[in-house]
C-alpha cells in the first residue's frame, strides 16, 4: 500500500506542468501596457480636439445661433447696445416688459420689489416727461432706447441684465396712441402687466392726501409720495382730505373707464392683470404668475412672498 502511495506521488510530481519564463511574463505584461497606453493616449487626443474645435465654433457664431431652441420663444431677445458691450453676457436671453398702471395704486412699491433683483431693470415713469410723449415716433424711439438697454438711469443693472422694462401711467400718453403701441409690443415681444386698485376711492383718497403733502410737507419738512415705515405712514394718514361730492361718482367712473380701455387696448397683447389689494391680501396670489412673466428666479420675491415654481401659465 505504501509502494502505491509513493508510486502515486512521483506520478503526480511527473505530470506537474513547467514553469514559464520569467523573461517572457515581463514581455507580455509590456507589450499589454504599451497598447494600453496607445489606446488611452489616442482617445484623449480625439476628445480634446473635439472640444478645440466645438469651442472655436461658438465663439465665432452668433449667440442666437448658439440658442436655436429659445429662437422659438420670440419673447426672449438678445439686444445689442451702443452705449456699452455686454461681453461674455451677449448670449444671455433678456425679456421685455412693461408696467401699465395708475399713479396711487401701488406700482411704486411694485416696481421696487422687481428693481431688487440684481438682474431686473424697470426705469420707472420715463414718460412722465412731456417731450418723450409729444407724438408716437418720440415714443417709439424711447422705447427704442430703453429695450436696446441704451436707457441709462439708476435702475440700469448691469450688462447681464434678464429683464428690463419701465413703468407707464394711463395718464402719460399710452392711451393716446393705443393702436401703434400694441402692434410694437406684440412686434417687439414686450410683456405686460397691469398693476391696478379695485378700490377706486381709496386711490383717489390717497391722491388728494399725495397732492396736500406735495405742500405741506408734514414729514419734517419734506415730501415723500412713498412712506418707509410705520411713524410717516401714521403721520401722514392724520390728514383727512376733503372730497367733492358732486363730482365724486363721474371722477370714479373716469377712472374705472381708463382702466377698461387699457384693458380692451392691450387685450391682444401678452399680458397679465394684478390688483393692489390682492398683493396686500394673500402675498402668494399672482406673484408667481409675475414671475413667469419675466421668466427669471427672483429670489428677492421668493424670499418676502413665497412665490411657488413656475407654472408657465397663460396671460391671455
């Protein structure tokens, strides 16, 4: 049994395999590496002249070219001004809008919250001047100005600016030449959004009292049509202005007219109507709608008012 055993043994050691070189094992794993590494090498030469190549094409295209996609929104505008270069900010997508309201209806309040976003513009009433509204080539050629961002005053943002606009009373030529200033917003994609009271005694309370002060000055001496705290607002609200009785219901039928006109002038337009109250009221109702009007994340807005995602709703 131990002859067997023995004999088994030394059968074993007999079919054992040799042993391969050690010289030929460092070539093999030699040769592997060096095409590895031709392999490796090859494809990072072909990615970075890929992207040598792509880089060159954007820089010598056109942005809007660069953007074939948003070319389909034509609210989205890519504007050239003289008065400046907005370098590498060129291909950023700048909306237009345009603030229709009525003075003493909250638009100054509004039109402060928007400027606080650090790439929002509204130039506020630019046509509070008589010369820029004298005829309709004036007006067009202001606005012009202001949506080329040429229109240079302290709401201008920087070049990178998402949306840029201005604030129009009723009171200031836009009703005076309805028909020609809807066909250049709709031609020029210019968005807008009416900022009105539903409570019209209210506004005129507050312009006869806006109107006093003009004169009287009763916070210390100087006037101011916006309060900034509660002790100017307690202040001023101690003054009770006389209204004229006789005069009272035609006053307020003109203002809700005007207010119907805008609305039926502009109705082919993009638009959106927000009232005052409503704002005041419940701080999430139709900000979010503004919001996507100007398409940008005001976070300023997210902050003070909760404004929920987009929706893309309708402004029509």
């Amino acid at each position: 049994m131990a002859e067997d055993l023995c004999s088994f043994n030394k059968d074993t050691f007999i079919i054992k395999l040799p042993k391969a070189s050690p010289l030929i094992l460092r070539m093999t794993i030699l040769v592997i590496a060096t095409v590895c590494g031709v392999y490796i090498c090859s494809v990072c030469l072909k990615q970075i002249s890929r992207q040598t190549n792509s880089s060159i094409e954007v820089i010598g295209m056109p942005c809007c070219d660069v953007r074939s996609e948003n070319l389909k929104d034509r609210y989205l505008h890519y504007p050239q001004p003289e008065s400046f270069n907005r370098a590498e900010c060129a291909g950023n997508p700048v909306r237009f809008f345009v603030i229709i309201s009525m003075q003493r209806s909250g638009s100054g309040w509004f039109e402060t919250l928007l400027n606080s976003h650090i790439n929002v513009s509204s130039n506020g009433e630019i046509f509070s001047v008589k010369d820029r509204r004298d005829n309709i080539s004036s007006i067009i050629k202001t606005l012009d100005r202001v949506y080329n961002l040429d229109w240079l005053s302290s709401a201008s943002k920087n070049e990178c600016s998402a949306a840029v606009g201005l604030k129009w009373m009723l009171n200031q030529g836009l009703l005076d030449y309805p028909k020609e200033i809807a066909e250049y917003f709709n031609r020029r994609g210019v968005s807008a959004i009416f900022l009105f009271r539903r409570n019209l005694l209210r506004r005129m309370v507050s312009v006869l009292a806006n109107s006093f002060d003009r004169y009287a000055k009763l916070l210390n001496g100087t006037h101011k049509s916006h309060v900034h705290s509660t002790e100017e607002a307690e202040t001023l609200s101690k003054y009770k202005p006389f209204i004229n009785s006789t005069s009272l219901i035609s006053n307020l039928k003109e203002a809700e007219l005007k207010m119907t006109q805008a609305l039926a002038y502009f109705n082919n337009t993009r638009h959106i109507l927000v009232y005052y109250e409503d704002l005041i009221k419940n701080r999430t109702v139709r900000t979010d709608q503004v919001n996507c009007v100007l398409a940008t994340a005001l976070k300023q807005m997210q902050i003070f008012y909760a404004i929920s995602p987009c929706k893309f709703l309708s402004f029509w």
